[in-house]
C-alpha cells in the first residue's frame, strides 16, 4: 500500500472503531454521524465519504465477522474432518453465538436487508458472504451425495440464508426468551428435512 492508502485505510478503521464503540454504549440510533465524526477525529463529511449511511457500517461489521468464521471454520473442518452437514449446523451455531452478543444491532440490520429500496437491499445481501459460506459446505454435501440436486447451489444456499435472517429477525424482534442456538437449529433441521411426514 501507497502512504495515501494506508492513511485511507487507517481513517477508514478508526471511523469503524469509533462508530461500534458507539453503537455498544449509546445503541444505533443514538449514535449520530456527528458523535461519530467527533470520535473518530474526523468532519462529519468524512464519515459519510466512507459510509454513506449508519447501515453500512453493520455491514461491514457482520461482513468481517462472516469472513473471520469461514476461515475457523476450515480450520476445524481440516482439524475434525467435519462432514458437509455437520459444517453447516457448525455454522449456524457460531452464527447463533455472534448475535447473541451482537443483539441490540441485528434489527437495524435486518431492516437493511429488507430496505424498501432495492438497490439498497440487495447490496447489503450481496456484501455479507453468508451465501459463499453456505454454498461452499452444499459443494461438499452435494459431491458427497448428501444434498438434492435438481436445484442449484446458489438456490440452495440461498433458501438456508433466508431462513437464517428470517429465523435471527424474529428472535431479535420478539422471542428473546427463546435460545437463538435452538431456534436456529430447528430451523436448519426443517430445512434441511423437509416438513412433509416421511412415507
């Protein structure tokens, strides 16, 4: 990297750094661009030179933590010798642990996935890599005759990532009494099972 870029990057992380403290002691709404700016050192500008709205930077957030898990979690596939759908119930666990931790910032977040505007909605989808994560373990089931194949990976992976934000949303929202491990295994079990009653 240049001098400029590394300076870039580093106003980048400190922008990042300061705006998570944030969200954790004031919570993401009270946490304007302006507390931000001031804590980061930086103009209010700035901020939104590097992310144009709040949401991006849960993106970002949940993005790194993605990217960080696919990467522990080859390292115990080669460790374990983990099958293919014991991968997944993997990953959904260290999902349910992340935003167990992270609770008070998977609403807003799921209210970007689903953002009115599609563009919007769409790039948020796009840049967390939950579907690379699921399509490469379906990769390894599939070869490993474990998973259909009359319907594409991505298809495939996209139907379980549904079924995980749709499963951590409601947990967020209204059934935090409830174990997000739990919830998200029984709705990785159905999906993966089926609910039609075996003949």
């Amino acid at each position: 990297m240049t001098l400029r870029e590394r300076k870039k990057a580093d106003r980048r992380q400190r922008i990042f750094d300061a705006a998570m403290r944030l969200f954790d002691e004031k919570g993401f709404q009270e946490a304007t661009f302006d507390a931000i700016a001031r804590a980061s050192g930086v103009s209010r500008g700035t901020v939104f030179n590097y992310f144009p709205y709040k949401e991006a930077l849960l993106i970002e957030f949940f993005g790194r933590h993605l990217e960080e898990l696919g990467r522990a979690v080859a390292r115990r596939r080669v460790a374990e010798g983990l099958d293919p759908l014991a991968e997944l119930y993997l990953l959904f666990d260290e999902l349910a642990r992340f935003v167990e931790g992270s609770r008070h910032l998977v609403l807003p977040l799921s209210y970007e996935l689903l953002n009115p505007d599609p563009a919007r909605s769409r790039a948020a989808y796009l840049a967390l890599p939950l579907g690379d994560l699921l399509q490469d373990a379906l990769a390894r089931a599939r070869a490993s005759g474990l998973v259909r194949e009359d319907f594409s990976r991505e298809r495939l992976a996209r139907t379980l990532a549904n079924a995980y934000f749709i499963t951590t949303l409601q947990w967020a929202a209204y059934r935090q009494d409830r174990s997000i491990r739990d919830e998200l295994r029984k709705t990785l079990t159905i999906t993966l099972e089926g609910i039609a009653q075996a003949a």
